[in-house]
C-alpha cells in the first residue's frame, strides 16, 4: 500500500514496498511541463531536462553517467505537456545514490554554456529525426491544428529557430519559477522502508524553499484541417474530436470507448478497415487528457489511392459504434483496461510514475480497487453518452501528411456526423 509524507516545504513522498524486488524505481515527477512555456521559449522545459545531465556542482557529466552505470543503475527523465520526470532504477541498496542523483541534478546544475552548445545541436538533431518521422510528426500536426496559438498545441521539442539560439538565462529563469518543492514528487516503489526514504528525502530536498505559484493558458480546442504534401510511400492520417479531461467523471468510459473503436486486433476499426477491407497497414484510436480537455484520435497509415475511401469508412464505423455496443464488447474492453491496470502493478517503475502522477492530479493515490470499481462500472449507457459527448464536442480535427490528393476534405467528413 502507498505511504506519504509531506515535508514542510510541501514536498511530497510517495512510496510503494514490493516484497521479493531486488531492485525500486525512483524519481521525481515535476508539476510543469511544455505547456507552462511562452512562445519565445517553446522548448525550454524539454531543453532543461537535456542539460540536467550534463553537470552540476558535484559532479561531471561524465561523474553522473559513470556513476549510475557503476552500480548497474538506469537514470533518464522525460518532458510532456503537463509534467517533467527525472527518475531512476537500481538495486534497492543503492537507492540512496540513486536518490542522491536525482537531487544533485535538480539542485546543483550548472547549465555550462559549453555543455549547452553541444546539447542544443544534439535536440536538433532530436528536431530533425521528428521531421523525417512522419508517423512522430503527424502527431505534432495534429496537435497544433486542435489547439491552434497556444501552449497545448506547441511541439514539446520546440522549433528549431528557438532552440539554435535559446540562451543559458531562459533554462535558468524557467527552473528558477517552476521548480518548487511543493510541485515536485519523489515517488519509489520495491524493495523500501518509507521512514528511510522520508530520511534521505528531508536531507536532500528539505532546505529548498517554495516560490510564487505559477498558472498555464486554459486548453481551448479549436479543431481544423491541415495538409502536407509530402512525397511519401504512405499517407499519414488522424481523425480526431474534442475529448475531456482526465478528472471528468467519463474518464474511465472514454478509456473503454478508446479501446473498443481503436484499442487492438479486435476493436472495431482495425476488424474493418485492415482486416475486413485491407484500406490501412496501421490502424489504431489514442487519448490525450489533460487538467482541462483532452482529444480523441484515430491514427491511420495507408497508400495514396486508399485515402478516399479510408476516412468515409473510418466515419461511418465510429457512428455506428456510437449508435451500438454490445455487452459482449464492452466486456472485452473492460477486461483489457483491467488487466492492463493490474500488469503495471508489477512493474516498481510503472508503479512510482502511477503514484506521482496521480499524487500531482488527484492529489491522492486512487487505491486500485477504486480503479477496477470505476471500470466494472462502464456500460451502454456511459459509452454511448461518450460517444455522443465526442461527436457534439466541436467541429473535428483532420491532419494528412504524404500524398493526399485522393484525402477527403474536413467539411464533407464532418457533415457525416453532423447529420
């Protein structure tokens, strides 16, 4: 079961014993992400994650890396809209380290302006692997063309122009506003006593002190259509309509509602379109929920001559999958969210970014029973009235990257949910 504790600069630890590791999973998860940037500094919150690594007071960036794999140690961190994470995997006697580290480069780097050239040429290069992946950069593209001018829909890695010339004072002023200890979390899981980790948490992190609180533009989706030609093998498409945050009492229907139209082999998109029509090699729906919205997309990588009739298809089956689910289905789905929640259980680095993550959303730990309750509970009606809340949430978002001369237009698929 988790135990927390807050110390009094309001930083939180979570922690999670799981008898017969070896081995836990540490970090700390950061309440800000790329959607807390001003535009003239798209890229910072992706670009100070690079640069923790690469020294600090204490140690080189050569110590940290040398460090870490001496004990046979895993350290890495990543950037996403709403959160930052620096975390790690060790023995369980060398959690203290591990902690240790993760401290010293949240505390102590020093952000050289040399190791910042260097790293800015390593996240274009970042940039431009992105740029020749149009399966990544379709995303990208959709998420700009659903939140248009605004945070949310900025690419986390930034645009390049920024990037080349973003300076050593804008990675310093954007840790010094957001990094506080009352938005941090350091969650373990394995093999762990809670008081030791307080311990270690209260020597390293107890003497950082709060500072003023820091807000983000509300999610406001606008949906549209963007094209780019490209000369392509494939064309690289998403369909999707406004969807809701994680902390709408739908949540776990619209996680149901996912899986079931686009989740796997059986759902109702791939059944027809690869398996039944062969119109697409890769076909499957996704979520993205934030505090205050979400999306709904539906991915598909298909040949030029089979847009034209791909997307109709792909409209008509989510209508009908709106209008009819059948107990059997939603069975299955619940099953798969269900076992899906119980694999992470056994994984000490799923369970650590489970715990902070719900600790910075919920401000709780949502016991797992709750979760499974909430599941269990999904039937006809919820998922029909997800359904119904997607298809009347806005206008939808069309993205096409690759060649899409044959790709029907946004206005045309819209009307077919429109009525």
């Amino acid at each position: 079961m988790p135990e927390i504790t807050t110390l009094a600069n309001g930083l939180r630890v979570v922690t999670n014993a799981m008898p017969g590791l070896k081995t836990i999973a540490c970090g700390v998860w950061v309440d800000v992400g790329a959607r807390y940037e001003l535009p003239e500094v798209n890229g910072v919150a992706h670009m100070l994650e690079h640069m923790a690594f690469k020294g600090t007071r204490r140690r080189s960036a050569q110590a940290i890396a040398e460090e870490i794999e001496d004990v046979g140690g895993h350290l890495n961190a990543y950037t996403s809209r709403e959160q930052t994470a620096y975390y790690a995997r060790v023995l369980g006697e060398d959690m203290p380290l591990a902690i240790d580290m993760i401290a010293d480069i949240l505390r102590n780097s020093v952000i050289d302006a040399g190791e910042l050239a260097r790293e800015r040429t390593v996240v274009l290069q970042e940039i431009g692997q992105v740029n020749d992946t149009p399966d990544d950069l379709v995303f990208d593209l959709f998420q700009e063309t659903a939140f248009p001018g605004q945070p949310l829909g900025r690419s986390i890695l930034g645009p390049a122009e920024i990037v080349r010339s973003m300076p050593r004072e804008s990675l310093l002023a954007y840790m010094e506003q957001h990094y506080s200890p009352d938005r941090m979390v350091l969650a373990v899981a394995g093999q762990l006593e809670h008081a030791r980790v307080v311990d270690l948490a209260s020597g390293l992190f107890g003497d950082m002190t709060g500072r003023p609180g820091h807000d983000f533009e509300p999610a406001s989706y606008k949906g549209g259509e963007l094209r780019s030609e490209r000369d392509l093998e494939q064309a690289h498409i998403i369909l999707g309509f406004p969807a809701f945050s994680y902390r709408d009492p739908d949540f776990y229907a619209l996680q149901v509602f996912s899986s079931l139209l686009g989740g796997g082999m059986s759902s109702r998109l791939f059944q027809e379109i690869r398996e039944r029509r062969g119109l697409a090699y890769s076909i499957f729906s996704f979520l993205s929920c934030y505090r205050d919205g979400g999306v709904l997309g539906v991915y598909a990588g298909t040949g030029e001559d089979e847009t034209a009739e791909l997307l109709p298809v792909i409209g008509d089956e989510i209508l009908r999958f709106v209008e009819r689910i059948d107990d059997v289905e939603i069975r299955r789905g619940r099953a798969q969210l269900k076992t899906s929640q119980m694999m992470a259980l056994e994984s000490p680095s799923a369970v650590a970014e489970d715990m902070a993550r719900q600790l910075i959303a919920f401000e709780r730990v949502i016991p797992t029973e709750e979760i499974l309750e909430k599941i269990d509970a999904v039937d006809q009606a919820a998922l029909r009235r997800v359904g119904e809340r997607l298809l009347a949430g806005g206008r939808p978002t069309l993205t096409g990257l690759g060649p899409l001369a044959h790709m029907p237009d946004l206005e045309r698929l819209a009307r077919r949910f429109t009525g």
